[in-house]
C-alpha cells in the first residue's frame, strides 16, 4: 500500500514527537523527517526526500512558519502545507493562507479531524475550517466596508463587458486614472486579474448578476 510522506516542522522537540507518533498511526501516511525550525527544513528538504504535505508550525525561531510557507512555494510548489499552531488569531490565519497554506488547525485539534484534513489538502489542495472561513469572510467584509464609493462604482462596471477606456469614460475619469483604480484593487483585494476583482464584487453584493 502507498504511503502518503509526511514532514513535520515544530520546534518543540516532544511535541514534534508525539505529532509524529499519531501521523505514523494513520494507515495511509508515513512522516519522514521532522525539523525544529524553517531553516533546518529548507537545508533538508530536495527532490530524493520530497514530502507530498508538511505539517507546519507557525511561530519558531530563525525562520518561522510563514516564512518557510513562501520559500517552500516558490522552490518546491507542488507540495501541501497543512498549518498547524496555536494561534487562532485572524491576522496570522489570513497570512498563513496567503502565504500558500492549503489549511490551518490548531494543535488540540482530534487526531481523526487531523487525518481527514491531510487526506482533503491532498486531494483537493485546500482545508478549510470553520475557523479560516469565519477570518476569511471577516477580512473580505472589511475590505469592503473601506472600499472608496468610486472604487465600488469601478467595481460594478468592471463586472460588465464595458472595457477599461469605456469604464473610464463612463466614470468622466481617464483611462489613466481607471489604470490607477485596478491596480489599486489589485493589492487591495489581493487579486490577479480582472476575474478576481470580478469574483470579489459577486461574492460580496456589490454587483448582483
């Protein structure tokens, strides 16, 4: 039977321990080393013993956990990270997730819960609690509460089929000025692409199809 490989990074020596006794004990994942902090873990990590997920703690000396989350997607991005900490705090659970995260936990989580969440990141790369979407959906209503009445306006005429240098005159602005909103939108809403502002005013009410 295949065994999916499993890392662990945790800077607790006999929490690292005991996390790794109850991954071994699940019938279809194996662990194959643990690290006590991000920096040891890039030094381990390569190609001949590449993990298919990491169970990743957040705060470790060196190099923390959303640290080592950014560095492992850029050199490694087919591999899951399944957040696991303490913290249940929703600036270190957005930045965790943004940081590319497929799920976050919190370590009393029950081992039952643990195993169906590393068989899901696998399968469908994410793990979302109630506890990430509770601080995802927050974040995304405060966002819109700070977004600007022209920015809202931009936003629903994005959602057409009316081009920027239409937009703009729509809104008496120029296309510069419309260029200027975007990419604004852009970082604000942390999106890529026009889809993503899109997607973004749909979830939220602001352009209603």
């Amino acid at each position: 039977m295949k065994k999916y490989k499993v890392a662990i990074v945790e800077d607790y020596k006999l929490l690292a321990q005991a996390i790794s006794g109850i991954v071994n004990s699940f019938e279809h994942f194996e662990v194959i080393f643990t690290c006590e902090n991000g920096k040891i873990f890039t030094e381990t990590i390569s190609e001949k013993n590449l993990p298919d997920v990491i169970l990743m703690d957040i705060n470790m000396p060196i190099m923390n956990g959303i640290e080592t989350t950014k560095w492992l997607k850029e050199n490694f991005p087919n591999v899951h990270v399944l957040a696991l900490s303490v913290e249940d705090d929703e600036k270190t659970i957005l930045e965790m997730i943004k940081s590319g995260a497929g799920g976050y936990l919190l370590k009393d989580v029950d081992k039952n819960i643990l195993e169906n969440a590393l068989l899901t990141i696998l399968e469908t790369r994410i793990y979302y609690t109630k506890l990430v979407n509770e601080a995802i959906l927050h974040s995304l209503n405060k966002e819109k509460e700070q977004l600007k009445d022209t920015e809202i306006t931009f936003l629903k005429l994005i959602c057409t089929e009316l081009t920027y240098k239409e937009i703009a005159d729509k809104m008496h602005l120029s296309p510069k000025t419309i260029d200027g909103y975007r990419d604004q939108l852009f970082v604000k809403l942390n999106v890529k692409n026009r889809i993503g502002l899109v997607l973004f005013a749909i979830k939220n009410k602001i352009y209603i199809p």
